[in-house]
C-alpha cells in the first residue's frame, strides 16, 4: 500500500509565541507555492504556549497543507496534575498529532512504556494521531539489543489497541545516539529497524496494519541526508529537530521528500 510520506518538525523547548510565527512564516513562505499533490505531509511541533499562534499562521494558509502537533499529552482528562496538559486542551488548537514517548521525555521526565500506551489510547480516542518514538541507547547498539529493545517499547506502547487503530498511528524510530548529535543512522540500517519495527506491529496487531502504519526515521537529519533517507523501503518520512527550527533547512527537507 502507497502510504503518504510525513515530515515533522520538532521545535523542542524552542522559541516563544512571536518567535514561533515567525518560523512558521518563512516555512510557509517557502512550501506555499510547491505542487500539494506531490508534497509529503508536513507537521510542525511547537511548545504548547506557541500552539494557538502557530495554528492561527497554518488555518490562514487554508489549504491545510501544514499540520499541527503537540509535543507531549497528560493521558487523565482533568484534575490536580499539576504543569499538565489535556487532551481536550490541546483540541482548542486543532492539533492533528501529539508526539509521545519521545526519547528525552523518557530520560529527563521518567515517561514509562506504560504511560506511553496510556496516552496513545486517550490521542487516539480523541480523534488525533499519536506519533510514539522509539529507539535505542548506544550502550544498547553496542550490547546488539537494539532490535529486543525496540520490539518491547513497541509492544508495550500498543498494547490493547485496535488494528484500525494501529493502522492510523505513526512510530519513530529515533536512535538516541543520533538524536541532536550530527550523527545520522546508516539509511540502510535505518530501513533494517524499520523493517524490524513493522515485523513487531505485524507481530502484535495485524498484516494490514503493519503495511499502513506510517514509520519514520528520526536522528540529525538535514537536507543532505533526506533523499537517501526516503528512497529506503520502509522508511515513511522523518521527525526533524535541530535542522526543523531554521525555515530554509526544514523547507529543503520537504522538497527532499516530495513524491515523484
Ligand atoms: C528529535 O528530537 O526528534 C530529533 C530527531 O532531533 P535532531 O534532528 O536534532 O537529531
């Protein structure tokens, strides 16, 4: 099955309200006139207080061809969570993707496999897409349990899904010791976890949903490194940090990607 091909845009804790209109601005000014019919879906994720400019500059293009995501959920619909974020919260702003389990909230805010699947039920059960991210350490690589890591996280983060529902999600396949390094994942390394990531999805939900479900890579890519990237088998798009907060290099990285 053909399945559309995603750039995203991590802006991590980057960039206040105006600062984020203006990154948005120039991305605009860059994709607005590029065939749509060949264009991947480009997906850009700023802070939570930069959501509601950000969506204002996307609902103005109205042509829906740059999406909204969340960098983070709380998975409780309401209450006393302190610095949390709802679901319905983030509805305000039309987000149309929420990443989850995102190698540096697992780290620096102790994001279980466990809470992970908690919030891809309450994303998906709200009409959103969980974009859940996965990868391994470089101790892990070095210990050659990369693929037994990978197949747990994915497992877990599943768990309990429907396939319809799986079919709809998107994974990231981040090696941590490629993520803000310069460093990029070998492409046919890459397109191998990949490949390993779909045979768990299969695995653990179906046939028909391993071949819909979108996967990415993720991991110091740049401009150079897309082509390749996306002309690998199973490799479905990019999540993009450092190289998505400059408009010239993230608009190069989804001329890299369009179809045909
Ligand atoms: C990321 O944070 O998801 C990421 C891939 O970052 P970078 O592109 O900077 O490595």
């Amino acid at each position: 099955m053909a399945r559309k091909p995603i750039i995203a845009g991590n802006w991590k804790m980057h960039n206040n309200s105006a600062q984020s209109k203006e990154l948005i601005k120039g991305i605009r000014a860059n994709v607005d006139s590029l065939d749509i019919a060949k264009l991947p879906e480009i997906v850009v994720a700023p802070v939570f207080t930069s959501l509601y400019a950000v969506n204002e500059e996307i609902c103005h293009c109205g042509c829906g061809r740059i999406k909204l995501a969340a960098q983070n959920v709380y998975f409780e619909p309401k209450g006393a969570f302190t610095g949390e974020i709802s679901i319905d919260m983030l509805k305000d702003f039309e987000t149309s993707y929420i990443i989850i389990g995102h190698s540096e909230r697992r780290q620096y805010f102790g994001e279980t496999d466990e809470m992970i699947n908690k919030k891809a039920k309450v994303i998906l059960d709200n009409g959103i897409i969980p974009i859940i991210c996965c990868g391994e350490t470089l101790e892990q690589r070095e210990q050659g349990v990369t693929d037994a890591h990978i197949e747990k996280q994915i497992t877990e983060a599943l768990k309990g899904l429907s396939t319809e529902e799986v079919a709809k999600s998107v994974i990231a396949y981040e090696p941590i010791w490629a993520i803000g390094t310069g460093k990029t994942c070998d492409s046919t390394e890459a397109n191998r976890v990949i490949k390993h990531i779909r045979s768990v999805v299969e695995k653990v939900s179906s046939a028909a949903a391993a071949d819909a479900i979108r996967i990415l890579y993720g991991g110091s890519v740049k401009p150079e490194t897309i082509k390749e990237q996306m002309a690998q088998s199973d490799i479905d798009g990019a999540l993009v940090g450092g190289a998505s907060l400059k408009a010239d290099s993230f608009a190069d990285i989804v001329k890299g990607a369009m179809i045909g």
